[in-house]
C-alpha cells in the first residue's frame, strides 16, 4: 500500500502542474481550464475486488460555467459513470441519447 500511496501522490501532483498550466494559459473568453471540463479518478473504487461503484471522481475546470466549482456532488450508487459522460458529451455539442451504459443525463 505504501508503493500504491507513493504513486498516487506522484499523479495526483503531475495533474496539478498541468492544471495550473492551463490555468494560466489564456485564449478567447478565460484560461483554457476555464473553458474545460477534465475527468480525473480512478476506474474502479477497489482494484483488488475489481469494484467499479462509489469511484472517486474529480472534474476539474467549469466548462464555460457549465459546473460550478468547489462542491461535493453525490449521485445514487446505482448511477452509470456513463451518465457523467453522456452529460459532458451534451454541454460540448454532442448531443446524444445514450452512451455505454448511461440511463440518463445528471444535474450538475
């Protein structure tokens, strides 16, 4: 767990640089990180039972002011990640009725 912990900090660190670097890249309307919406977490909740409900999930950057930032959001266990996705794929543009698993849009 030590090694698994040590590796984890490493990528969680790597993710902050490259935030703040979008943060303070400019473009048209704010920072490219103003205009994004970055999944960052893990694919399974417990990787020695292959778990893949209550995966931890951060979305970092608003999206244009689609997410408002620095809030906890807890959706049913049963809600498909694919929900997320199907979700982000709408505010992007991509308007679509399903995606993997979805079941639905969420309310962010």
């Amino acid at each position: 767990m030590d090694k698994v912990a040590k590796i984890n900090l490493y990528h969680v660190q790597q993710f902050s640089r490259w935030v703040e670097i979008l943060k303070n890249t400019q473009e048209p309307g704010g920072s490219i990180l103003d205009n994004s919406m970055i999944v960052y977490g893990a694919g399974l909740s417990d990787g020695n039972a292959h778990l893949h409900h209550d995966v931890p999930t951060m979305i970092t950057g608003p999206g244009g002011d689609f997410i408002k930032p620095g809030k906890r959001i807890m959706f049913r266990k049963e809600t498909p990640m694919c929900n997320l996705f199907l979700t982000m794929m709408d505010r992007m543009g991509v308007p679509m009725e399903q995606f993997g698993d979805s079941t639905g849009h969420l309310t962010i």
